[in-house]
C-alpha cells in the first residue's frame, strides 16, 4: 500500500468516475464550453483553471450522501482560498473551516457569513482570535488548554461570549502519507479525550466560554470510510458523556481529508454517508464537514507550455515553464498527478520521461518516469487535479511571478487572478540607503 499521496499503487478505497471536468473533442481538450488550448493562448501559462460545473456537482454529493442528517459543509478555505470560488461557495450556503486571520477576511470578503465560519488551528494569535470574535463566527476549535484560557480572557475584555468546541484527538493512524496524519497521538493536533472533557466541565462555568460543539479531524486524502466511523463513535462518547454532566453540544465536527481519485481511487461519497448517518440519526446533533480537496481538487487544471525536450544519458526530460513554484504537491510529498496534452498529435512516440519545470532544484518536478507522447517545444500539457493545493502553495522562489487563475462557467472563462509583476515581487520592499559616516 502506497503513502503517497495521490500516488499509482492500488489503495483502500471505491472506484470513482471522472468528474464532468475535462472533455476530448476532436483533438483538443475542453473545460466545460472552452478549449484549453485557447485558454492557455488567451490568458498565458502557467495558468490554473477551475471548472464551477464541477465544484457544485461535488457540492449536490455531499447534499445527497448525507441527505438524513442536518449538514452543515464548511469549505475548508486551505485548499484553494481564491475568492470567485469562496463566493460561489457562499452563494451555494456554504461555510467555511478556516486556520488564520488571512482566511478569516478571505471568507468574510467573499460573502461567507461569520455565524458559518470555524476557525481551527493549533497556533492562533491574540489578532486572530480578536478579529474573529469581532466577526462573530460560529465556533473556535481549541486545541491546547492555553488557547482557551487566552479566547475567555479576550472574550472577557470585550464583553462577549466566545462559542468553542475542542477538537479531540483520538489516536486514530489513516492510511496516507505521514505528512497529512492529524488523528494520531503523537500529532501536533488536537487534545488527548480526558484533557478535552476536563475543558468541557471548566468552561461550562465561565460565564464568557459556550461549549457550541466537538471537532476531530484525522488526517487528508483518506479514500476509506472505516476511520471516519471510528472518529465519529469516539466523538459521539465524549458527547453522550458531557450531556449526562449537564453540558449539551450542537454540533459534531468531523472534519475534513475525503480523497480524491488521482488514480482511479477516490472516497465513496455515497458509502460514507451510509456507514455514518445512521449513528447521528435522532441524536439532534448538527453534522459538520469540511471538504477542501473533495470540493476543488479535480475540479481544477494546470496549463503548462514545454520549452524544451532535452536527454540526458538514459533519462528524457520534458521542461515546462511550470514547476515546484507552482505546483509543490509533487516534489513535497511525491504526489502523483495525471499528465496529457492538451492537444493530441498523430504519430508521436510514447516515451518514459521526467515531466520537470525550470527551478534551480533537482527536486523541482511535475512528473518522474512518466509515460506520455514526447511533446515537443511550444505545445501544451495539462496538469489535472490540481485545483486543491496547487497555488495556495505557489511560491516566488527563484523571483518567479506566481500564475493567474481562470474560472470556467459554461461558455465563460472568468479572470480570478491576474498573473503577478516583477512589481509584485518588489512590493513592500525598501532600499536601505547608506548610512552616514560620522564626521571626522
């Protein structure tokens, strides 16, 4: 079993059909109404493009795997915090599950109202905690004893009641890479369950503290049910344990992390709902979730250029202006995307190649040992599900400008963000000037 993420071995999981977001027509492939090829033509590589038909077609499954439970989705901002998205979200109801202040005002500005806006998070500043008091959010989910200390004392100075669940770790070990396990007792994340409930019964008696609900999130791109049913019975005792002590939560948050199919296996949404409604059914309990990558992930696509194809001894190398600084996923945690022209050429070899951008990084690859039709300079490739994680953690290593970003509706193409300037680089930046030599 494989611990890469998105990675080609077979893993725990139910086959998943391709969302309705890239189509062949003729040669060309097609985002909804439009030619990719076009795209990339009109607005420059490397560009991301997201398709909205597809963003709320995975919202209506989510809608209708947990049709018997009262379902709130927070849209877990991390993912892809740009804004054209996150007003979509907005206007399709959603909330948001966020971890700054930056995200904060991202949802806020993009319509999400704040009594839908959960704000996770081990290492949240007094600014953070301040600003979303001020916006008056749904809950804060604790995850160290201190934080709520810190959220009654600022709740106390302003007069306000702060609403909090803690986010519980129950030492649950998924099948993922190491690097997006979070349910486990030796993570970063969250409370052990004694620690939890003994912050239950203490703020049960602040007059500025309201124990709203209880959190757990195990880790991400998980593609198997039976953890989220563990996470969920674990939840569901400390709540039963808390309502015989006089404190009643409304809500239970199971977090985020269903997979994707970045290689045929993918989270059965439809399987998920059944394994955990009926342990919510009747219990009066709000079901939250918070689904980043399952929202965004294949809903989206890199446009790269090839600029070179060069050999080197026993290796192919395809060089794309695309690399590490636009989509990190592949060298940070050896995640595998699906690679193909955008437009498809008679005749070409199918060759084993390493797809590679221009960083100064050996480490700085889309694709390793991969085999496509050798490309040749100037065509392009499409990067698929690259719609969670791609440019939230985009970087200016090596002064390259980050890309823009093209929302798809139909027979719409919709600009979301401009490409960055060599400005853009600059900006914020000041000149030291010379300082003055004392006088003789």
């Amino acid at each position: 079993m494989s611990n890469a993420v998105g990675g080609t071995e077979a893993r725990q999981g139910g086959p998943v059909d391709p969302p309705p977001t890239l189509e062949r027509r003729g040669r060309e492939l097609f985002m909804e109404e439009l030619s990719l090829r076009e795209l990339a033509l009109r607005f420059g590589t490397p560009l991301y493009v997201y398709s909205l038909r597809a963003v709320e077609t995975k919202v209506r499954a989510f809608r209708q795997a947990f049709a018997g439970v009262d379902l709130l989705l927070a849209y877990s901002v991390k993912a892809n915090g740009n804004l054209a998205l996150l007003s979509r979200f907005a206007r399709l109801g959603l909330g948001a599950d966020i971890v700054s202040g930056g995200e904060l005002f991202r949802a806020l500005k993009a319509g999400i109202p704040g009594s839908k806006i959960f704000f996770a998070g081990v290492g949240k500043t007094d600014q953070e905690l301040e600003e979303a008091l001020d916006a008056r959010i749904r809950a804060f989910h604790v995850e160290t004893t201190a934080e709520l200390y810190r959220l009654e004392e600022l709740a106390r100075r302003k007069g306000v009641r702060a609403p909090f669940g803690v986010r519980i770790n129950p030492d649950i070990l998924p099948s993922t890479h190491e690097y997006i396990r979070t349910g486990q007792a030796q993570s970063k994340f969250g409370l052990a369950v004694p620690i939890a409930v003994g912050l239950y019964r203490w703020a049960a008696s602040r007059p500025h503290l309201v124990p709203r609900g209880i959190d757990v999130h195990i880790g991400s791109q998980i593609v198997d049910p039976a953890p989220y049913k563990r996470a969920l019975r674990s939840v569901l005792e400390v709540v039963r344990l808390l309502a015989k002590e006089g404190i009643r939560l409304e809500y239970v948050d199971l977090g985020g992390g269903f997979g994707i199919s970045y290689d045929g296996v993918g989270m059965d949404l439809g399987e998920l709902g059944a394994e955990l409604v009926p342990l919510l059914e009747g219990s009066g309990l709000t079901l939250v979730l918070e689904p980043g990558r399952a929202l965004v992930g294949e809903a989206g696509v890199l446009l790269t250029r090839v600029l070179a194809v060069k050999r080197a001894g026993s290796k192919t190398f395809v060089i794309t202006d695309a690399g590490m600084t636009e989509l990190l996923r592949p060298s940070h945690y050896g995640a595998y995307h699906p690679i193909r022209p955008v437009v498809e050429a008679e005749g070409r070899e199918v060759c084993t190649v390493d797809v590679v951008g221009p960083v100064c990084e050996t480490g700085d690859f889309l694709a390793r040992d991969r085999q496509i039709p050798l490309p040749r300079a100037g065509e392009f490739l499409v990067v698929e599900a690259a719609g969670a994680y791609g440019f939230v953690m985009a970087s200016n290593y090596n002064a390259r400008l980050r890309p823009a970003e093209v929302v798809v509706e139909g027979n719409q193409a919709f600009l979301a963000r401009e490409r960055e300037t060599y400005e853009d680089l600059v900006r914020g930046e000041r000149i030291l000037d010379p300082c003055p030599r004392p006088a003789p």
